[in-house]
C-alpha cells in the first residue's frame, strides 16, 4: 500500500514491520493489484519425474539471503 508520495517519482510504501525492505521506492517498481478473473486459471509448471518421484526444475535463482 502507498503511503505516501515523497517526490514525484518515488513513494513511501506502508508494509508489515515484519517485511524487512527498503520502504521509499521509484514508482516503476510499484503496479496496481489486479485480482484474477473468476475463469482465468493461474499455469502452475509441470513437475519434473526423476527416479519415478515427482520433482521441478529451477530455472533460475533471482536472489538469495543469509537468515
């Protein structure tokens, strides 16, 4: 949720405290919420069978942190 315009391109988003980010950011990292369409169906990947046990592929890792 914004809270607040701080200049013209970027806002104060209002989050969880639990969310640890950055809460001031440019406003092309932000988009409107759009609920999904009662018939549209979200495409989940297929999994992948190794040693007859269901498994999925990683395409590739976007990010990591330390916990």
């Amino acid at each position: 949720m914004i809270e607040e315009m701080v200049l013209q391109n970027t806002v104060k988003l209002k989050l969880l405290a639990s969310i640890r980010i950055y809460l001031v950011v440019n406003i092309s990292k932000v988009m409107r919420y759009r609920e999904l369409v009662k018939e549209q169906r979200v495409k989940e990947p297929k999994p992948v069978e190794v040693d007859k046990e269901e498994e999925y592929e990683v395409e590739k890792i976007l990010n990591k942190r330390k916990v």
